[in-house]
C-alpha cells in the first residue's frame, strides 16, 4: 500500500469530506483536496495543474480553493482561483498554509485539514455567499495521483 492510502484512513477522509460539504453549504465556492504520492515540482506548480486537471478552473465564479498535498514529497499547497483570490486579503492563504503546517508537524493531518477547511469556507461565505439557485459545480470527494 502506498502513503497515499495510508496518509488518511477511511474514516479520517470521511470527516474531511463532511468540513468540505459544512465549509461549501453556505457558499456558492467550491474546496477540493488532492494528495498524491510525490512530486519533483515546486508545490505551487504542481497544484496549479491539478487544479486545471480538475477543471477548479471553470466554476461560474472563478471561486474554487485546491489544497494539494504530496505525501513522500512532503509539499504542499493552497491555490485558490482568481475570483477568491482577488477578495481575500493579501496574506489569507499565507495564514491558512501556517494553519495547515502548524498541525501537520503534531502529525495532526485530519485537524489541520479540517481547521483550513472551515475557515476557507469562512471566507468564501463572506465574499460568496450560499444563493437559492446554487449547484456544487465540483465533487466533494477527495482525489489521488
């Protein structure tokens, strides 16, 4: 079994899963997580890919939040779409990164994940709220390489 699998069991990835359906409930934005093995890329470039690969690029809003991770690599990422990107602060991903590594280095995967979860959809509630005609333009789940 490769770290990819082993990075979150079953249930951990169900409980990531649920922080994005709560964090995406009251906002039109949408929040995917990718984790793959490696990458021999910077973490930004390889997110930017996954990021067209998972067309997060083509949302109606232009509102979509990747955190990508690369588990043997120990990189990771959070790439947010030019429509969010131009309404959060300058330092918003900065400090959801912090968030992230703060409790990565506790070994504390799911929380860490789950906290920048939550406040990503915090933010995308302030700036993109829920409306009654809107759809989740992109799956919930979350994607391997």
């Amino acid at each position: 079994m490769s770290k990819v699998e082993d990075f979150l069991t079953q249930q951990e990835e169900k409980t990531i899963i649920e922080a994005i359906k709560i964090a995406e409930n009251n906002t039109s934005g949408e929040i995917r997580v990718h984790i793959e093995k490696e990458t021999d890329k910077s973490p930004m470039e390889r997110a930017l890919e996954v990021f067209h690969f998972l067309k997060m690029d083509i949302t109606e809003l232009r509102n979509g939040v990747l955190i990508y991770i690369a588990v043997e690599s120990k990189k990771f990422a959070i790439l947010g779409d030019e429509g969010i990107n131009a309404k959060v602060p300058e330092n918003f991903w900065e400090t959801e990164k912090e968030l992230i590594l703060k409790h990565f280095k506790k070994g504390e995967f799911v929380k860490g994940l789950e906290l920048a979860i939550l406040e990503a959809g915090a933010k995308l509630k302030e700036f993109f709220p829920h409306l009654s005609n809107d759809t989740n333009e992109l799956s919930d789940e979350i994607s391997k390489g």
